[in-house]
C-alpha cells in the first residue's frame, strides 16, 4: 500500500513524507556509526528529490525520488549509481533511489542504505541484487 500518495497535492502529506524518510536515513547513519552526513534539505514539492544526504569525508550522497504510484510506477523501485556535482561545488558519487513508498519498499531501502553507508566500496551491481 503507497504510502503519502497525495503527497504532491498536500502540504501535510509532503511534511509526513519527508520526515519518514529522514527518519528512516539518520537511523542507518546512526547504526553505521559513520560520521559526515548532512542532511542539506533540498526537497522539492515534486518528490524530486525528497531527501539528499550527502557525507562530505567521503564525498559520496543519498538521494531519494519519491513519485506516485500509477500504472507505471506500481510499487516502483529503482536504484543507480551516479555521479554529481562539479569540481567547484559539492560532488561525488551518490546513490539514487526512485521509489514509490510502500512498507516494503522503505526496507528494502534500509538494507541498500545501510551497505552504502557502511562499505564505500560497493557497486550499483551488488546493490541492485537485494
């Protein structure tokens, strides 16, 4: 079941949103004991992007693309590797999640979250395979 699916349309619903998933990613940074990850607040009332963390020590990011669930995006869920930014600003490689929130959706995002904060090292391929 979508969770926040008028969240584009409700102020409320946005703020709810937002939340859960700043929740949801400052537990895994919690957990992993890692330092350096800022939350920089850049949501867009479009989903796109709802959260961006990004851990200037290892110039590495995490953001979230909520979108809506239609006939296209039934419990959508999808994951790249990308780069970012410029040598002038803010850059790196972050992890993109194009998600659709669902309860099983926002666990498989906990587990994919938790390996990217916890292994640099680790590739689009390893992530997409849980």
């Amino acid at each position: 079941m979508e969770l926040f699916k008028n969240f584009q349309k409700n102020y409320s619903e946005l703020q709810s949103s937002i939340k859960l998933w700043e929740i949801t990613t400052e537990i895994e940074i919690y957990k992993s004991g890692k330092l350096g990850w800022t939350n920089l607040q850049n949501t867009q009332l479009d989903g796109n992007p709802i959260i961006f963390y990004f851990n200037s020590n290892e110039n590495r990011g995490i953001r979230v693309i909520q979108v809506p669930e239609t006939e296209n995006t039934k419990n959508n869920f999808v994951l790249w590797v990308d780069n970012f930014g410029d040598t002038e600003t803010l850059n790196g490689k972050e992890l993109v999640f194009s998600i659709v929130p669902t309860e099983s959706n926002i666990e498989k995002y906990k587990k994919i979250v938790s390996l990217w904060i916890n292994d640099k090292n680790i590739g689009e391929e390893e992530l997409k395979k849980i």
